[in-house]
C-alpha cells in the first residue's frame, strides 16, 4: 500500500469513530478541549486566533467565540485559505465545502495580525504531525513563510492522537496538540 492509500485509510477510519460519537459525548468532549484551551498560556496570551467551524463532527470550539479574543476563520477560495475578521454577530455562509464561512466583505486577517492558529485535523501523532482531509489548504498554508512561524495547535480527540502517522516533506509540526484530555506541546 503506497503512502497515499494509507493515509486515505487511515483518514477513513478516524472519521468513522467520530462519527459514532453520540452528541452527547461530542459536547462533552469539544467543551473539554475548549477549557484545556483555555488554560493553556500561547492561548492566553494570544490576541487575535485563526480557527476553524466544526464540519463532520470535528471538536467544536464555539464556546471559545465570545472569549475577549479577535477571531479569524477561512474562506476557501481556489486552493487557498484566505482568512477573515469575525465577530459574534457577523453573518456566515455557507463555503465551498458546505463550511460555514464568514462574509468575502470581511476584513481581510494577515499573518503579522495574527498569534495562534487552531489547526482542524483528522488526526495527529505523537511528533507534531497532522492527516487533514487530503485538500492540502493547510499544508500549503503552513509552508508559506510569511505563516509558518506563527504557533499553531492542531485539534483533535484523544482517540484521533495516533502513535505515528505517514508524513510527506512537505508536512510541517504543529506546535501542539489539544484532546479533551491533554495539549501535547510538541519540542522541534
């Protein structure tokens, strides 16, 4: 099996398991992560934070939305994530993908502007590495220069934490990794 296959499994079944989460357990578990975000220092000390709307039955973070903090969330446009200003009660619309995105009329967000960014994943593993969903806007992201040097933490449930995952050279480490149980920061 050649490495695209197998992250194409491996994606596959990780978003199987989440999508057997009951709602129940799926709150209970994205309002852990949101507290363990709370607590954490490059989350605390971060002004403006890059993050993402729960699509699929990822972790939702909305309980993180009303904290003091600017937020910004991406539009997909071509085969780039442009980021964009929001609000709590700035209209989104539906994007691309059928994820909620914020009005193209928004304020444009760029990197200098920027402090941490809560990076959606599939799944991560012990070294820093994320399986997104093979589109590879975040990895195009965080290989530009002018993003990769800001902080970023990838959001995962515990069972999506992996031991080690297939990686590409163009695959960069997060800086940390947040489950409802833990933030694994990760030393480069």
């Amino acid at each position: 099996m050649n490495l695209k296959e197998t992250k194409k499994q491996l994606r596959k079944q990780v978003i199987k398991k989440r999508e057997k989460l009951s709602e129940l357990d799926w709150m209970e578990k994205s309002q852990k992560i949101c507290q363990n975000l709370q607590n954490y220092s490059l989350f605390q000390q971060a002004k403006t934070i890059l993050a993402y709307l729960a699509f699929r039955q990822e972790p939702d973070l909305t309980s993180l939305f009303s904290t003091k903090n600017n937020w910004g969330f991406p539009r997909c446009v071509k085969k780039s994530l442009i980021w964009h200003s929001w609000q709590p009660n700035d209209p989104l619309i539906p994007g691309k993908y059928g994820i909620l995105e914020p009005s193209p009329n928004a304020p444009i967000l760029t990197p200098e502007n920027v402090d941490l960014i809560l990076v959606p994943a599939v799944a991560c593993d012990y070294n820093g590495y994320r399986l997104g969903y093979g589109g590879g806007f975040y990895d195009r992201l965080l290989n530009s220069p002018q993003w990769n040097s800001i902080p970023t933490v990838g959001i995962i449930f515990e069972f999506a934490l992996l031991s080690q995952l297939p990686c590409e050279p163009w695959d960069q480490k997060l800086k940390a990794i947040c489950t409802e149980n833990k933030i694994l920061s990760i030393y480069t």
